[in-house]
C-alpha cells in the first residue's frame, strides 16, 4: 500500500464532507413558504436577503442558491477569490491581510444590512478568513496602519482568538458591530474555522456580540511586545476606548439574529474516521490542537514513536486523526505555512525510523504564503533529503519548508476549496 497516497485520500475525503454543497442541504429545507434550519422555521414567503463573507462564502451562497433561489431578492458576498453566481454578487477581498477591496466589501455590507426595514430578513454565510476579507477601520486609522498591525499580529505567533480581539478593537464592523447597523431579523449560517467553534472568534464575530474589552486589546499588544512597534493611530484608538471615548463593541447578542454552526473540523474528522477504519483501527484524538506548528509536530511524533515501539496505548497499525490550528513564529523569508512547517519539524524526529508517516494540511486548500494545502512525509521523504543534501535545521530557521518540499516532492495541492475549518493531520503508525 501507498501509505502516503493513502493518507491523502483521507485528507480529501475530510475536506468534501465540509463543502457547503454537502452541509447546506444537511442543515436546511425548504417546504412552501418556510425554510427550516436545524429544525426551527423561518418565513420566506415575502423572499430575503443574502449576505456573507470569508473563504467558504461563494460555495455557501452557490448552494443556497441552488436551494432557495426564487426566494433570494439580492445578494452579496466577500470571498478571496471570484465566481460568477446567478443571484449573487461577488467581491473579491484580501487574506490574511486587508487590502482596499475587503473595505470596498465592508462598506456595501454595511450600507446594505444598515437600509434593510425591520420586516425584512436576511441570511447571512460567515466562514474562515472573514475577519480580513471584510474590514473598515475606525478613524483615524489607516488600512495602512491596519494592515501593518495585522501582519505584526500574524508574524509573532500570536494565537487568532487574541488577533481577533485587537481586530474588533479597531473596527467598525468586528465584534458584533455589523450586526447592529440593521433593524432586519436574520439567522447567520457558521461554517466553524476555530478551535471549539467560539462564536466570539469566528469571522471577529460581525453579527454576534463581544465580551472582550480595549483594556484586554492592549494587554495583548504588551504581552507580546507589539504595543511599540503598532502605528500611532492604533494606540490612540485604544487608549481612547479605554477612556470611553469611543464605544465599546456590543457586549449582548442581538435578539433578531441567530447563529447556527453548520461544520466544523470535527465534522471533517468524523468523516475520515468513518472512511479509514473500514481498513485500519482509526481514532479521532482531538480537534482542538494549538501551539507552535515545530513544537506541536514534536509532541504528535513522540506519540507515533511509543506506539510503535511499545503498543502504547494502540497496537499497529493505527491511524490517528488530529484537528485544530497551530502558530508559525517568522522569522525567516522563506515560503510555507503552519502545516508544512509541523511536516518539516515532524521529519526532524522521524528522521530514518520506518512505519511513521505524517500528513497534514489546510481545509481551505492555501497554507501561509504558498500554494500548496500542506506536505506528507516520511522516513523515504528522509532519504531523500539526504541524497539533495538538504539541511532540515536551515529551511525550519529561514520559514522555508515549501522549498524543501519542492524538492522532495512531498507537497499536497488542492487548489482552493471552497470550505475552511481550520487544519486536519494524519498520522499512519505501521509495525
């Protein structure tokens, strides 16, 4: 068997199960003049609205389409690349940093959700990657000021719930902000990209509320070390939230709009483990994996390695399934993202030992700078190192582990793929 082929497989049999033309028709029916989500009813008779944004958003809105079309009067989404749909206009915005489109988006959202009337209703499709695809900074800050904190943010290993925290911070539309320009009743369909599926977190919470404070937004800037380096207009804004010279986010729900999770990573693994186990004992360990993508890679081989070598706790062969998202500290120039770089740092224990084979990947098919979803390795992947006279510790130390898996041929590539719930990573342990 093709252990690596294999596991590849796996990992798209995972990503299929969260594509929204699977989980919309899951989640929702229509029966007349009602649409029902997860059992609750909501009238359509008079037609609604259409809204959403992130990397699942065109897929979602596509798949509602398809369900719900002669309902849709107008709709508008937000997403990193761009589609034609029959009822749905598409903006294309930036991720991981905002740029003047992800405002362009936010401002029609915001103009569009802020001139609904109180009998009109409106579903809305957040996904992974919102919180930057969609954005407009509080005056006097700068999408350049935004952008430069942002990537500040993103650079230092800071983990996404304490991002998002600063972000709603400095937005106009974060934090449950966008949810109270309308006087609309809505329902938000989730497809989850975080660990434990936090409604606080996912997207920045637009339409939701949020219990964080500018006092918790500053201590995280502090906390590591970023507060000296961010743009003045930042500081200002914080110290002025502070002060309560501007307003804090919404700190209750919006009794008109209702959030309903429709997929989340363990969905994903749920999905894997029914498929892998009809050949190999298969367990889920968890789906809330975080810390640095080197470190984190560390700890899953050593459990790899103790079952291989002691039974402990499965016997061989075993396939263990592992969810969540993990951090990259930059410090080099290099190309890669967090799931090739926990590839990278896996293969630094691996090494030469035969029967550990690793995989792991985005959902949303794009890891960090590159193109690529992730990497899967093994000792041969080693061996080959060898022979091209690849030093591991130097690709780790300059961030460059899609050139190394260029060269090795070990890199996976989906393409985008039209869903995000965060990262999936199989490990195959073989006697």
């Amino acid at each position: 068997m093709n252990t690596k082929a294999f596991l590849t497989e796996l990992f798209l049999t995972g990503i299929e199960a969260v594509k929204p033309e699977n989980l919309i028709p899951e989640h929702l029916s229509v029966n007349g003049k009602f649409l029902t989500i997860n059992g609750k009813n909501f009238s359509v008779e008079k037609g609604f609205y259409l809204f959403g944004s992130g990397k699942a958003s065109i897929q979602m809105a596509k798949s509602v389409e398809k369900l719900l079309g002669d309902y849709i009067k107008e709709g508008i989404v937000v997403c990193n690349y761009t589609e034609k749909l029959k009822k749905t206009e598409v903006i294309k915005g930036s991720h991981p940093v905002p740029d003047e489109n992800s405002v362009k988006g936010a401002e029609i959202l915001l103009q569009k959700l802020s001139s609904l009337k109180e009998d009109d209703f409106f579903i809305y499709l957040l996904s992974g990657g919102s919180s930057a695809l969609i954005e407009k900074p509080i005056p006097p800050i700068t999408l350049k000021d935004l952008k430069q904190t942002t990537q500040l943010l993103l650079e230092n290993s800071v983990p996404i719930e304490e991002i998002n925290i600063v972000r709603k911070h400095l937005s106009m539309i974060k934090g449950g902000r966008l949810g109270r320009a309308t006087k609309a009743k809505g329902v938000v369909l989730v497809i989850s990209d975080v660990v434990g599926d936090d409604l606080f977190t996912i997207g920045s919470a637009p339409l939701y509320y949020d219990p964080s404070t500018y006092q918790q937004a500053r201590d995280i800037l502090k906390k590591y070390n970023l507060w000296k380096k961010i743009p003045a207009t930042v500081k200002d804004v914080i110290r002025q939230g502070i002060e309560g010279k501007i307003p804090e986010t919404p700190k209750k729900e919006n009794p008109n709009i209702k959030h309903y999770i429709i997929g989340n990573n363990l969905t994903a693994l749920k999905k894997i483990k029914q498929k892998a186990e009809k050949k190999f004992p298969t367990f889920i360990m968890t789906s809330q994996i975080k810390g640095e993508a080197r470190e984190v890679a560390k700890v899953l081989i050593s459990i790899a390695k103790e079952i291989k070598n002691s039974g402990n706790p499965f016997k061989t062969p075993v396939l263990l399934l592992f969810g969540g998202e993990t951090t990259v500290t930059v410090r080099g120039k290099g190309k890669g993202g967090r799931n090739q770089e926990l590839c990278l740092s896996a293969l630094q224990e691996i090494k030469d030992t035969k029967g550990i084979t690793i995989l792991s990947g985005g959902t949303d098919g794009i890891d960090g700078n590159s193109d690529a979803a992730g990497a899967v390795v093994d000792w041969n992947t080693s061996a080959i190192a060898k022979e091209l006279n690849l030093d591991i510790n130097q690709y780790l130390s300059n961030n460059d582990s899609y050139s190394f898996f260029s060269k090795t041929d070990s890199l996976i590539k989906t393409g985008y793929t039209g869903t995000n719930v965060m990262d999936i990573t199989i490990i195959m342990v073989e006697g």
